[in-house]
C-alpha cells in the first residue's frame, strides 16, 4: 500500500498515534495505581482489624492474669492478716507477771510483810494481804502504788486504817 498523504499529514497522523498511545498508556497506570492503592488500604483495613482483635485478646488475657494473680495475693494477704491478727490477740493474753512482781516488790517500804499475793489473769485484778508496822508505812505503800502508772483503781478497805501499828491490810488494783 502506497501512502500518498502529504508528509505534514503523516506527522499528524504519527504524532496521533503516539498520542493515543501515551493517553492509553496513562490510563493504564493510572488505573493501574488506583487499584495498587485500594489493594493496600483493603490491607491496612484487614490488618488494622486483626491488630484491634489481638490487643483486645491481650487486653483480655492481661485482666484474667491479674484477677488471678490479684486472687491469689488477696489469699495470701488475708492468711497472713489472719495469723498477724492471732498473734497480737496471743500476746494481748500474755501478761508480763514477773516485771509486775518485781515492780511490787520495789514498791513495798520497809516495815511491811506480805503474807498473800494473788493474780486474776483475766481481769489483770491483783490483791494482797500483808502486815505493816505503822499507819505511815501504810501509807507510803498506798503512795507508792498510786504513783505506779500501770497500778490503777487501789482500793484499801477502811478496815486497814484503824490501827496505828501492826496493821492486817488488804490492798486491791488492777495492772494495765
């Protein structure tokens, strides 16, 4: 075939051609990169999902470890409140007998003999009955009681004031 267009109209056609060529082949691209995009949102949509659905599974898993665990050191914390709790109450009980003996004993003035000392354990009463030569070393054990913080409520009957010497007494207080 002979082409007998005029050599101008052959560069038109040409530059046509190549013109069409060049849109084709943008709109492939262009197309083309449309769909590259929309592949990889659908991707970040998919994984951004799977990401949500894991940190939930761990958000999950970390609340059931702790509530576990928590559980656990709640037992362990009221054992160890329970026995705490026992051991305060066992040394409450206990009552230091021997210093408050020897208190007592550092108390009573010269003159007077004590003849019987007793103990109410419960009620930390205690009681004794003695001698004493003179009213005024009577007193001064009553003194000397009553100025003991750990003594509290002394009573002496009047019975033990009457007689100015060799005195039968009985002296009642608590120890706190």
């Amino acid at each position: 075939m002979i082409n007998l267009l005029p050599p101008t109209e052959k560069q038109n056609i040409l530059n046509e051609k190549n013109l069409k060529k060049i849109i084709i082949l943008g709109l492939v691209l262009f197309f083309s990169l449309i769909c590259f995009s929309l592949m990889m949102l659908f991707i970040q949509f998919d994984l951004n999902g799977k990401l949500v659905f894991q940190r939930t599974i761990l958000r999950d898993k970390r609340k059931e470890f702790e509530s576990s665990k928590a559980k656990e050191l709640e037992g362990e914390i009221l054992y160890f409140n329970k026995i705490f709790v026992d051991i305060q109450s066992f040394y409450k009980m206990q009552f230091p007998l021997a210093k408050t003996l020897e208190k007592l004993a550092n108390l009573v003035p010269d003159g007077i003999k004590l003849s019987n000392v007793t103990f109410g354990k419960e009620n930390r009463d205690f009681s004794f009955v003695g001698i004493a030569e003179t009213r005024e070393i009577l007193l001064a054990l009553k003194k000397n009681l009553e100025n003991e913080k750990s003594f509290q409520g002394i009573y002496f009957p009047p019975s033990s004031w009457v007689s100015p010497e060799n005195i039968n007494f009985l002296v009642k207080f608590k120890v706190q």
